[in-house]
C-alpha cells in the first residue's frame, strides 16, 4: 500500500517513478538512446516529470527542463489546429475540393506505371478535398517510404526538406507528380499536412509562422517554439542521433551545425517546429482542456470534439484501409481524425488506455497523447531516428495508466 502523500491527481508518484527506473536501466545505460524527459499530467496537474541521461553526448551536457528538441511531426496537431481555427471561421468547409484553393491542383492524376519524370495515369475518382488533407486519405506520400515509383519521384525532387525547398516549390511540384492513390480510397502517411500549413497560409494571408505565433504560441504563451532556433538558445538546443544495428547511435544532427539553427525558407507545417517540454505542454494542456488554456481559447470544444473522431471510412482501423507500412502510431485498433491518431479499440490495440485517446509522434521518436476519458496526458521527449527503432511508446502507457488509481 501506499501512502496518499504520494498520489498526485489520482496517479501512484511511486508507481509512476518506474518510468525512469526502466528508462534508465532498458535504454539509458546499455546506450540505447542518449536521453529522455518525460511529463505525466493529470486534471490539469504535473504528476510526473523527468530528465535523464544528455542532450547532447559529444558535449556531454544534459537534458535540462528547457531543452529544445526537434519535434518533428507532432508540428502536425498544431498545423491541424492552425487550419481548423480557419474552419471555424467559415473560410472553407472540409469537402471543399483542394483545388478551390490551389488551382493548380486542379487536373491531379493517379499513378498507372512508369517512373520520374514519364509516368502513365488515369484519372481521380474524385477530387482531393481539404478532409483528405488532415486525415492522411490525399493519395500524397513521404520520399523516405522507399516504397513505390511516386515516392521515389519525392526523393529526387527532395520534397521531404532540404536545400532550396519552400512550401511554394512543394505546392508547384506535387500539382505535376501523380497520386499513389484516388483521394478518399486509402490512408498512407504523407505531406499533406505541410498542404494544410501552405492552405493556413492562403486562406489567413499570414506566413505560417506568423500565423502560429499570434493565434496559438503566443495566446498560450509558447515563446519557445520555432521553425527555426534562435542564436542565443542553441546552447539549449539538443543533439539528435540515428540508430544503428546492435542498439547503438550516431550523431544525425549537430545542434551548432543544424539547418534548424538558420534561416531555411521552408515552414513545414508536417515536421518543421522545435520545442521544450513545458511549451508542447501548454499546447497539449489547452486540447486536454477542451480547447482552452488559462483563459486563452485557441479552437472550439466541439470542434476539437470533432478533429478526435475516427474520419476513417466505416469506423475502420488503420491496417484495414493503410497502403503504406510507416505511422507514428502502433497500427492495429487505431483510427485517425483530422490531424490526429485516435485509438478505436483497445483490446485490438493490445496496448492499454481509452477508447478515444488521441496524440502522435515525431520521427526523433517524441510523442504524446491525451486521454478525455481519464483526464491524462503524456508527452516524452527524445531525439533518435527513427522513431520505430524502440517501442518506448507502448512500454510508457503501460506504466502510466498502471499508476492509476483512481
């Protein structure tokens, strides 16, 4: 038994401290990952909170409170949210077609056969409309999926990130790739959500970051939250390692040297931000709240209500309508929404929780979720690629939801 000094919100603090325990001695110490931090919440209230292990292992500094690290696609909810605050404005509805918006897009084809630059297509059973976009159901893809000849069309165009690419010349080249898909027919992970941020852009006729600063990061007081880091916090800045065979890493990204660390023209609504543990907290505390955080409400609760339904056709899971073999959510009692994944069955998930817990993750294997039902919420904090080298994920919940206690 334990005392009720150590129960904060309804979590068991001794049972909760087992996160770290095994952080520690499953990761940290055989070299697995170069450091972790970890925040439980509840009912509005840190339950748990912990750092271990570096930040940066070449310069041997630890993980602080105020690291900032790469978060990648958990850029995606807040993108999401950015674009569903325009909703609730009445600027588009969600089956208006893409190309409304993008005339470019207008004539998209689907892939037949053929490789970059001479593909054979046919037509679209449909046109893409904004819902595809938030719920990965586009037909767009990823160049790391090293799957089919559309994605290979990516990796050479670079349309994943790097020099010289903006959201403009992303919008430009995709108006003349082909769709893996129809719109509507599959779910595959993909850009559209960097088409959400670009879509912000034209509907709000404020640049993305703009747009975040005033109607999500300062309103919560997120001041450090940046596509790009500035000079006098890269001190704060993490490291971020690949693994290799044998659970080791290597260092994938040095923080003196980042292109996160100067000006790089492309504001990437799918993975571009990074953040601090408290910042992405604030962000995640207004969505636990319905929407809202100290009197600053960044969307409305039904709305919100809304982007956490299952949006996959019928109430199916993701392996029932998924193409592609890549999410950062274990697949299987999984549904998505608008910007979101949300768990549909937990028994088929085989990872304890909620019916209707939603979050995501980042490539650097970040993550977190919120569960209505419970009042909980949890964010972990890493940077190693990529994020399917470990399943911290589902060894996490299972700790936390057994800290539970009331």
């Amino acid at each position: 038994m334990t005392s009720d000094s150590s129960i904060i919100a309804g979590l068991d603090t001794t049972r909760l401290a087992r996160i770290g325990e095994h952080l520690q001695s499953r990761y940290l110490e055989p070299g697995k990952l170069p450091g972790t931090l970890t925040l439980v919440a509840r009912r509005g209230e840190i339950a748990y909170l912990d750092m271990r292990g570096q930040m940066d292992v070449e310069r041997d500094k630890p993980v602080q409170r105020d690291t900032l690290f790469r978060v990648y696609s958990m850029t995606k909810p807040i993108t999401s949210i950015a674009l569903m605050q325009l909703y609730e404005q009445g600027r588009f509805l969600l089956d208006d077609p893409v190309h409304k918006y993008i005339p470019s897009w207008k004539n998209l084809q689907v892939y037949k056969a053929g490789v970059h630059p001479t593909f054979m297509t046919t037509a679209v059973s449909r046109p893409m409309t904004i819902r595809d976009l938030l719920t990965h159901q586009s037909g767009l893809t990823y160049g790391f999926m090293n799957r089919t000849n559309v994605d290979a069309a990516y990796r050479a165009l670079k349309l994943d990130g790097g020099p010289g690419l903006t959201l403009e010349r992303l919008i430009d080249e995709l108006s003349r790739l082909p769709l893996e898909f129809s719109p509507g027919s599959a779910w595959n992970y993909s850009v559209s959500t960097d088409v959400c941020g670009y879509l912000v852009q034209v509907l709000s006729g404020m640049e993305l970051t703009d747009y975040f600063v005033e109607h999500i990061f300062r309103p919560l007081g997120m001041t450090d939250t940046f596509f790009t880091v500035p000079a006098d916090r890269i001190d704060r800045f993490a490291a971020c390692y690949q693994y290799k065979p044998g659970d080791r890493f290597t260092l994938q990204d040095d923080p003196q040297q980042s292109n996160f660390t100067r000006a790089h023209g492309y504001l990437s609504g799918g993975g571009g931000l990074v953040s601090t543990v408290d910042d992405y907290y604030r962000f995640v505390q207004a969505l636990a709240n319905g929407g809202e955080l100290n009197g600053a409400r960044i969307i409305g609760r039904k709305t919100l209500e809304f982007m956490h339904m299952n949006h996959l056709p019928d109430n199916q899971d993701l392996p029932t309508v998924s193409v592609g073999s890549f999410s950062e959510t274990p697949y299987e009692g999984t549904g998505f929404g608008l910007g979101f994944s949300v768990k549909t069955d937990v028994a088929k998930s085989q990872t304890n929780g909620s019916t209707g817990e939603y979050g995501w993750g980042g490539m650097a294997s970040t993550n977190f979720f919120i569960d209505p039902v419970e009042d909980l919420s949890m964010i972990f904090m890493t940077q190693l690629i990529p994020s399917s080298s470990y399943a911290i994920r589902q060894e996490l919940r299972a700790i936390i939801y057994g800290a539970l206690v009331d």
